[in-house]
C-alpha cells in the first residue's frame, strides 16, 4: 500500500511539474488505483485556464484622476493666455473633460 501511495505522489510531483497533462496524470492514477481492489476511481476534474498575469504599470484611479487634474490645469492656463479670460478658458475646458468622461462611460457600456 504503501508503494501505491509513493506512486501518487510521483505522479502529482510530474503532474506539477509539468511533466505529464492532467489527463495522463487521471489514466496513470486510474490504471495505479484499479491493481487495488477496493479502490475507487474519480473522474478527471477539470483544469481551469491559467490566470492572465495583471499589469502593474498603468496608474491606479487615484494617478488617473491626478494626471487628468493636471491636464486640465495646463488647459485652462493656455486657453486663458489664448482666450483672454480665465472664466471662459476654465467652462471650455471643464466642458471638454465632460465630454470625454461621458464617452468613456459610454464606450464601457458597450
């Protein structure tokens, strides 16, 4: 019994490995455990897909906010040389990040 078990984890240790397939570790433990006789067989269970590592780079909510503070800052200072008044430069600006929020909101709809 005891040499049953050693080959399981032989198996298992291959299987995490990667050097034998889910599907070879299940027939090779299948063929291991029918030499017992009161043993029975699992079916194979299903192997999920590996997780698609997540990109660190891009900044968080709070560096986006950030970013787009200090991009309508620098907008509203070179509209308001450009224009004249600081007002109007500041409505055109806050109305074009509007705008783009809304689209984006949009686009993560559907």
């Amino acid at each position: 019994m005891t040499a049953i078990f050693e080959e399981i984890r032989r198996l298992e240790a291959a299987r995490k490995k990667g050097w034998i397939s889910a599907s070879e570790y299940a027939v090779a433990k299948g063929r291991l455990l029918e030499t017992v006789e009161d043993a029975t067989v699992l079916p194979p269970f299903e192997v999920q897909p590996p997780r698609r590592a997540v990109a660190r780079d891009a900044p968080g909510p709070w560096g986006l906010m950030l970013i787009g503070l200090c991009g309508a800052g620098v907008l509203t200072f070179l509209a308001g040389q450009v224009i004249g008044d600081l007002t109007i430069a500041f409505t055109l600006v806050a109305s074009v990040f509007a705008a783009v929020v809304i689209a984006a909101f949009r686009r993560l709809e559907g």
